[in-house]
C-alpha cells in the first residue's frame, strides 16, 4: 500500500500539471484507478490482525492517500499531527503519551 501511495504522490506531483494536455486524461484515469486499489487494498487490511503498530503505519498511508485526494487544509494538519505525535508516541504508551494519541485519534474521526 505505501507504493501505490509514494506512486500517487509522485504522479500527482510530477505529472499533473497543465502542460501535459494530451496525456491528461490518461493521468487521471490512473491516479483514479491507483485510488480505488488503495481503498481495495484498506478494506482488505480492516479484516486482518497486523498489530497495533501495523495498524498505525496503514492509518498514516491511508491518511496521506486522503491528503492527495481532497485539498482540505485541516485534513494535512491532521496528517502531520499523527507522524509527528501518534507514530512516534504508539511505541511507549504510558498514561501521558495515551492521552495524545487518543486526542489526536478522536480528531480522526
């Protein structure tokens, strides 16, 4: 799933621009279909028991995918608070770290 997203972004970064009209519509039928194989590839994940640090690593792909989907300021605000709080906090959960893993969790949903 991280390299159908690392190709998403570089797609959308590199090669979605103006300039390439004539390849336009081909770009976007495979960012479109590079989509829906991410949400086949999250529905398959839901059903599986990886762990809860599995579960973690597959939210911040899932949670970058949406960032290259939907140009919503708060949804990158909420990407960057779970890799610079969450991942980095779901190793050691004591009482303190819990509590900011769960605020941020609770602004996930």
């Amino acid at each position: 799933m991280e390299r159908v997203t690392t190709l998403r972004q570089n797609l959308c970064s590199h090669h979605l621009d103006k300039r390439n009209t004539q390849k336009l519509k081909d770009i976007l039928f495979l960012d479109l279909c590079l989509e829906s194989y991410i949400r086949q590839l999250t529905e398959k994940i839901m059903h599986i028991d990886i762990g809860f640090q599995g579960y973690i690593r597959e939210i911040s792909i899932i949670l970058s995918n949406l960032t290259l989907s939907y140009s919503w300021n708060e949804l990158g605000y909420l990407k960057d608070d779970w890799d610079l709080l969450v991942r980095p906090l779901s190793h050691d959960m004591r009482c303190d770290n819990a509590r900011k893993v769960k605020s941020v969790i609770d602004r996930v949903k």
